[in-house]
C-alpha cells in the first residue's frame, strides 16, 4: 500500500502514524503535504505538520524549497567522486597492476562503495549496519581478487558478471538505512534504480558534449590535451557521473516529476510491437533458435529490459484507480515475453543434451528460469488484479519480495560455481 493512502488510513491513530514515520521517514515526509492538504482540519496532522517542517520553513504549498542543494551534499559528492576516480585509475599510477584484471573484479565494487557511502551518511544508518555493509562488500572484492587468473575461465567470467548484483543488494541495504524487511522501502529502491540509470546517463551526454567543445577550443590554439583529457578529466568524469546522478535524485528531483515511469509507459506498446512482430517473424522464417547461441544472449537482455519496464509502470501507477489501458499492455508484453522465454528456455536444455553441461550453460538456465518465475508471478498477480480478485499492493510485494531470489542466485554463482567446477 502506498504511504499517502496508509496515512489516510491511520489518521486518527497517533500510534500508527508514528509506526509509518519510524518506518519511512523519507517517504512519511514526502507523502504527508498532499494527505493534510485533502485533510487539512485534522488536529493530528496539524500536529505532524508543525513536527515535520516547523524546523525547515516549508509550507505545505511550497515544498520545493527542500530541493535546494546543500553545500555539504556537494562536497560529500565531490570528495566520494574524487576517492572513487582516484582508486579506478590505480593502475596508471601503478603500471605493475594488471588493468583488466583490476577494471574486471573490482570496477562495479569502486562505484557501488561510493554509493553505499553517501547512503549510509545521508540516511544516517546506524553504524554496526555501515560497517556491516561495508564487510561483506570489501569480503567479496578480496574474495574476487584471490580468485586465480586462469585463461579462458567461465567461472571467473561468471563470478565478476554475477558479484556486482550482490553489491547492488548491498546498496540497497544502505538505501533503506538496514530496514530490508520494508517493503515500501524496496519499492523505493527499485524506482531510485530506473531513475538513476536515467540521470546518470544525462550527465553522461553533458559529459560528452563538454568534452567535445572542450578539444575543439583547445584545438583552435593549438593546445593537444587529448591524451591528459582522456587519462584523466574523462575518468574521473565517468566514475563520478552515477554519484552525481544520485545526488540530483535525492536532493533535487526527489519530489518533482519522475522520468522513468513516462519512459516506461512510453516504451512498453512499443516493446510489445516489437516481441509480438518477433515472434511472428521467427515462426514465418522457420528459424530455429536451438543452435544460435546470439538468440539466447539476445532473450535474456530482452527479459531484463521487459521486467524493467513492468516494474517502473506498476510502482508509479495509482492504487486506487481501476484497471487502465497500460494495465492490459503490461500484461500483453509479459505474456509474450513468456512464450518467447519457454522457447528459450527449451533451446536450453537442448543445448545441455547436445552439448554437455558447462557453466555458462547452467548459469544462463538458471538466471533464465528465475526470470522466468518472477514474469510469471506477475502476470499471476496482475491478472487476479484485473480480474477485482486482489489489490495492485499484491503485485508489488511479490515484486520486491522477490529481490532476495536473485541475490541468492548471483551469490551461489560468483562463489559456487568456482567451487564445483574447479574454476573451469
């Protein structure tokens, strides 16, 4: 259940009102002007309007002056930014460290630490939790690391794909200052994901367009910088682009219009177009996919981008509105997408039989199965939503509930699969 609708529910119950706020302060504060704007002679929320934004100057017809940047914001974004760069460019300072043995173990652990960082300080989780956190992520980075270099391994290749999922759980549990049972929280997380693959890329282009009208100047007095701007400006740039990503979407943009879900709605006709002509395309050309290794690479990128698309229009859409045409949409594109994925999933298992098992083979039928799984818990659930049978918060808990699933699966990979096949 949404928090704005959980506040109307508990508004004339101090004692759960301050269960919601302890829970969620963050989303508490958020949704609490729009509820005592509709129930403004409320004398409890006259009571938490004071507690909440006496202190702030914030009038409940202007919360965006809480969107201005602080100057300690920043500078934590300037000096994680800095850290992070620094640590990512070891091997130039270091020539005797191997750079694609370091960039492939330890790259996604350098950012999502920087991350994990500025949520542990901005959320002010309690510190056996920071340091809790902080050893299982530095745990697998030694771990990554003591991993013997062998050539061709598609254990130590499937080890450095799947750790950084872990990691991203690890984030996760920052997010949400160490509450991983809330669930609401994890909804959170989930949307500050599609939002930060977004900003993240926006300042990535201004990053690129900076960079190209800075040679040009240069170039017009005949300064070559290419070389130093790359090796460094471009480094630390690119490191920092996800920090100061997240920086705008817990400061700034936080409260105002959210990008992802329009993307979401956006792209999700067009992507079931697209799967729908795909499948018709393949069963008229007769072509199978049992012996072409690129349909299987190709499914699972498509799975991930479906179930992307899914989530971000779920989390965003009204609970207390009936069914809408996105709705039927959502559904339409994760039942063909399942069609598509049992093919898949078939094309698996012969290559299994045909070819012998392998870890790649039995790491892509695994992920490729829980994928599987969680598509069909939501269209399990979204159909009994449609049908008046459930409420729409139903979905969203199998959704979240599902995170600790793949989190399991990435551990048991980066770890166990070395282990059983003797790093093969």
């Amino acid at each position: 259940m949404h928090m704005k609708h959980r506040i109307i529910k508990a508004i004339d119950s101090p004692h759960e009102l301050e269960i919601l706020y302890r829970e969620s302060p963050k989303e508490f504060t958020c949704a609490f002007p729009e509820v005592f704007q509709t129930h403004p002679a409320s004398k409890t929320l006259m009571a938490w309007q004071e507690r909440l934004f006496f202190e702030k100057g914030i009038a409940e017809d202007q919360p965006q002056s809480s969107l201005h940047l602080r100057p300690r914001d920043v500078l934590l974004t300037v000096v994680l930014s800095i850290i992070a760069g620094t640590i990512v460019k070891l091997p130039h300072f270091f020539p005797t460290l191997d750079g694609e043995r370091f960039y492939s173990r330890n790259l996604g652990g350098i950012v999502v630490g920087a991350l994990i960082f500025y949520f542990c300080r901005q959320k002010s989780a309690p510190v056996k939790t920071a340091i809790s956190i902080f050893g299982f992520l530095f745990g697998a980075l030694i771990y990554l690391n003591l991993l013997p270099t062998k050539l061709n391994s598609q254990t130590l290749i499937l080890a450095c794909m799947h750790m950084p999922f872990f990691f991203w759980s690890l984030l996760g549990l920052a997010f949400l200052g160490g509450a991983w049972t809330n669930m609401p929280g994890r909804m959170d997380y989930v949307r500050f994901n599609g939002e930060l693959l977004i900003y993240s890329t926006i300042v990535l282009i201004g990053g690129m367009v900076l960079t190209g009208v800075t040679f040009v100047l240069f170039g017009l007095i005949d300064l070559k910088i290419h070389d130093w701007y790359m090796k460094n400006v471009v480094v630390y740039g690119t490191v920092a682009s996800p920090i100061v990503a997240t920086l705008l979407i817990d400061r700034v943009a936080r409260a105002r219009f959210r990008i992802s879900p329009l993307i979401a709605k956006v792209f999700t006709p067009l992507f079931l177009v697209t799967v729908a002509a795909y499948l018709f395309a393949m069963l008229f050309m007769q072509r199978s996919p049992f012996t072409d290794r690129n349909f299987l690479i190709a499914f699972n990128v498509l799975l991930l981008v479906v179930l992307g698309l899914c989530v971000l229009s779920i989390f965003e859409r009204n609970p207390t509105t009936s069914t809408q045409t996105i709705d039927i949409l959502n559904t339409g594109l994760v039942t063909l997408t399942l069609i598509i994925d049992l093919v898949a999933l078939a094309a698996i298992v012969f290559r299994l039989g045909s070819y012998g098992f392998t870890p790649n083979r039995l790491a892509v039928l695994g992920a490729n199965l829980l994928v599987f799984c969680h598509l069909a818990g939501i269209l399990y659930s979204y159909l009994w939503f449609i049908r008046g049978k459930a409420v729409i918060e139903r979905l969203e808990k199998w959704i979240v509930g599902y995170i600790p699933v793949y989190t399991t699966w990435s551990i048991f990979v980066a770890i166990g699969f070395p282990l059983i096949f003797k790093f093969e």
